[in-house]
C-alpha cells in the first residue's frame, strides 16, 4: 500500500505550507500523469459509489488533494498515489454516511489489490485523437457544436462567430462555456476504448 | 461567468468549479483579454487548489481541441460549417463511434439484416444493438433477442434486454415477449423475462401493452415512465416504482447491481445470472438476511468476503457451486 498524506483538509488549510514544486512544473506534470487516470479514476468511483450525483465531486475533490500534495513533492509513482487517495475520500465519506453500505468497503478492499496493476496503454496515436476529438464534438447538442466548430476548426473569434450566426456574444460564450466543460468530460473522464473491459 | 461564486460562502460543486474554468479558458482565447481581466482570472485561481486544478483541466482539454484546426477547409470554399460537418465522411464515421463511447464498454454491432436475426448474449454478457433508425436495444446476460428485417419488431425469447427507441408513429416498434406485445409510443424501456413471468418497467415515454393473441379479454395498458407491468400468461398488474428503483434495474447497464435491504437470496439468484460460477445459499434463515450493496456483476468474490468477513457466514466452494451456510 502507499503511503498517502492524512487526508484531514483544515488540518492542511490550517498550517498551510508554501508549495515548493514550482507552479509550471506541477501543472506540466497534472496534465502529463494525473489528467490520463481520470477514465480510470471514474470507473473506480462509479464502480464503488452508489450516488452517480456525487462522482464528479469526488473526482475533482481526489484532484484537487493530489495537486496539493503535490505542490510539496511530485508523488511517484503516480497512479496508485492517485488511487489510495480516491480510496482514503470513499472511506471518509463512507463514514460520514448514515448508513455504512458495507459492500463498498469490500469493494475497495478488492480494488486494493488492483493499485498496482499496470495502466492500459492509453496514449493514442494523432489520427486515433483526431478522430476522437470529432467523436466528441459530435455529441455536442447542435447549436452548440456549430459554434464551437467555427471557433475550433475555423478559427473565428468570439465576435465572428455571433456575427455569423446572427445570435448574441452571450450566447456564443455560453455555448463555448458548455461546449468546452462538456468536451473535458468526454475527452477525460469515459472510456474512449470501445472494447470490453478488462 | 465569472468565477466570483469562490467569494461566496456556500460549498462549490465540482460542476460550479469546472463551469468556471471552461468559462475562463474561453474567455481567455475568444474574446479581448485585458489586463483587469487577468487579474480577475489570478484571484480566481488563488482563492483555491480547486480552482487551480479544474482550470489546468480546462485548459489541457482546450489545447487538445487545438488538432480540429487540422481539418479546417481550403480558404476559399463558403459552406455552411454545420452542412459541411454533417457531410463529411469524417463526420459520419465520428458519429458511428460516438455511439460506441456513449455506450460506454459493451461491443457495438451495426447491421444489416436479410430477414430475422437472432442476437445472443452468453452468461455474463452484454452486447449493444443499434438500428438503422439510431434506435438502441442493450442486451443483458444470457439474453436471446430475434429482431425482423423491418426492424420495427422484435422477439425477446429470453433475458432482459433495455430499449431506447426511436419513435414513428407510421411504423411503432413492437417488442414481442411472453405472448404479450409491448408496442412503443415514444419509449425508453426495460424487458426482462424469466421462466413464464415478463416484466417491463418504462423509464421515459409511453408505451402499451398488450396480449399478443387477437380477441383475448386480457387486459391492455398504457405504461407511463415508473410504471412496471408484470405479465403472466394470463394477468397482467400494474405497479408504480420510484424512479430511482427502476434507475436500479438498470444498473448492470454500468456492470453493477444495486440492492436495498434485499435479502441474500435475492442478491444469489441475481449474481447466478451473470456468472458461472453459482451461489447457493443454504438454510431460510441465512436466505433471508438483508443486505445493501452494490456489487459488480462479476463480483462472486466480492459477495462471498461480505458474507464471511461482514456477517459471519460459512463460504465452501463445491465444483462450480460455492455453499453458503450458517
């Protein structure tokens, strides 16, 4: 098992560290090896947690006690400091829930075991990501994949894209604003894979 | 826009946080960017680590997005931009998979039927059917579904299988099961069928049921989303469920069964569905014993630890049976 930092949060706010890890370096290195697991990281929490309203919760509360115990020290290897954490929040909120349902403990047990399991192979080549990107942009509601399409592919700018479509620059920025949240979870959080899982 | 929602008291959810990064990020690359907008983006960020990290992912997700440029047309060429996406081979390649990914992990088959084709799963599969319509039928373990060259009707001989169908009101889709007909109205819906019993639970839409059989006095009826219809040979009954039970149901769907208070027995003969390996659970008494869990299909190992380390249970494995006792 690894060893993972208390995961007490006003302990941390109270006696709050300066980072160490300079800002570049820890978001090269987020973006590099913690952003990849995230697939895997919502397999986990939906595989362990019952309430689908809460997984994007934890997911960003998981990254968000990474980055900071980051900003000390660069963990490595990453992914099973990753997944104790996700670990270590589940068991927190398992006993702060009313009820202790019993099976997700077991669960995690399980999935202990599976920590150190190497990572399937998940950079893609640039034809497989360019397909991709496409695959999620076509799952944009439509006119929200027309602006971000003539914002992304065409290259227009804000003011052009309104002009064009003749609608508000609100509503251009709305839909970049959903379009790029909703692309984010597609492109990180689900298994780009079609095959069976493991 | 903004991300001034950090000054506020109340708790920020992960949605409220990343809707405020993508927001910043573009902002940032589609519009003006001055400097009092900078500062604005700087004290967002360092009001907390939160922010910080749903803005590097916003950010990350916005350069990858950056590759699109590569498909950009020849200047020149005026076209409408959703016409020309639509067109495309790219496009329609790009929308057969992402059929694939919004269904998650199971396999998808396209296909082109002759006359009847018959679908099966194993124990322990899953396959997704899509249609020629984009309607999507998901079959669950050991399920046997024949579908007719039309397409707009179907034969459920065996399983369960979850329906989300196009509507038309030309040509309704038909589902055939236990010689009753469920005949869509606009549905997404659920269909399990074990010994003589079919049961069907809308989750959105309407639909009707109905006995397959002409001039029968069996009764007909409309399903509305959270109804449940239970059908024997010859009756048929009506239950409303909360929406979240039926949400239930449809959790192997995620390769999970969700159970509430259900007893041990319950919880056996639903694994034994997806697995070869089978429960037995001997004496009434443990068969009873209730339990909350959510549990992978595929979880008969996982179960047999609660049984032992949670509730003090025997576990022995016999051949391709494994014994549980008090």
């Amino acid at each position: 098992m690894v060893e993972v930092p208390k995961s007490d949060r006003e302990n941390v706010d109270l006696v709050r560290e300066e980072p160490v890890v300079p800002a570049s370096e820890l978001e090269a290195w987020f973006i590099r090896e913690v952003l990849p697991l995230e697939a895997d990281l919502m397999q986990f929490l939906r595989r362990s947690w019952q309430n689908r309203s809460d997984l994007d919760d934890l997911c960003q509360e998981v990254y968000t006690r990474t980055y900071e115990a980051a900003q000390q020290s660069i963990p490595r290897p990453v992914r099973p400091f990753v997944f104790a954490i996700a670990r270590n929040l589940l068991i927190d909120r398992v006993r702060r829930e009313h009820v202790v349902p019993i099976e997700a403990v077991a669960d995690l047990d399980e999935l202990g075991v599976a920590l150190d399991a190497p990572s399937p192979e998940r950079n893609v080549m640039a034809r497989d990501e360019l397909r991709l990107l496409q695959t999620a942009i076509a799952r944009l509601p439509p006119r929200c994949r027309e602006v971000v399409v003539l914002g992304r592919i065409e290259g227009l700018t804000g003011r052009q894209i309104a002009s064009r479509l003749g609608i508000a620059e609100t509503t251009v920025s709305d839909h970049l604003t959903a379009g790029l949240y909703a692309l984010a979870d597609m492109l990180l959080g689900e298994d780009s894979h079609s095959g069976k899982r493991s | 826009m903004t991300g001034n929602a950090a000054t506020d008291s109340h708790v920020e959810t992960a949605q409220d946080v990343r809707r405020c990064a993508a927001a910043w990020v573009q902002r940032q690359n589609f519009w003006d960017w001055s400097e009092t907008d900078q500062a604005e983006l700087d004290r967002w960020l360092a009001d907390s680590a939160s922010h910080q990290v749903a803005y590097i992912r916003a950010k990350f997700v916005w350069n990858r997005t950056g590759r699109l440029t590569a498909l950009r047309r020849a200047p020149g060429a005026v076209e409408n931009s959703e016409s020309w996406f639509n067109r495309s081979f790219l496009f329609r390649s790009a929308a057969a998979l992402a059929l694939v990914s919004a269904l998650g992990f199971a396999g998808v088959r396209y296909f082109e039927v002759k006359s009847q084709t018959t679908w099966r799963t194993p124990v322990g599969g899953r396959e997704i059917l899509t249609l020629g319509d984009g309607s999507k039928i998901e079959l669950n373990t050991d399920t046997v579904l024949r579908i007719a060259a039309s397409q707009r009707t179907a034969w459920l001989d065996r399983g369960e299988a979850y329906f989300q169908i196009k509507h038309d009101n030309a040509h309704p889709f038909v589902l055939m099961a236990a010689g009753k007909r469920v005949v869509d109205l606009g549905t997404k819906f659920l269909v399990r069928f074990a010994a003589d019993d079919l049961e069907v639970a809308l989750v959105e839409g309407k639909a009707r049921i109905e006995s397959a059989k002409p001039h029968t006095n069996a009764r007909t009826a409309i399903l509305a989303p959270g109804d449940v219809a239970l059908a024997t040979a010859d009756s048929l009954s009506i239950v409303k469920v909360p929406a979240r039970s039926i949400e239930k149901e449809l959790s192997w769907r995620h390769d999970l069964l969700i159970f509430d208070n259900a007893t041990l027995a319950d919880v056996a003969a639903e694994l034994n569905r997806y697995n070869r390996q089978k429960l037995v659970i001997a004496g009434s008494d443990v068969a009873q014993l209730r339990i909350v869990a959510s549990i992978p299909t595929n979880g008969v190992q996982a179960f047999t630890r609660v049984a032992k380390n949670f509730l003090g249970l025997q576990v022995e494995q016999r051949g391709d049976e494994i014994v549980i006792s008090r």
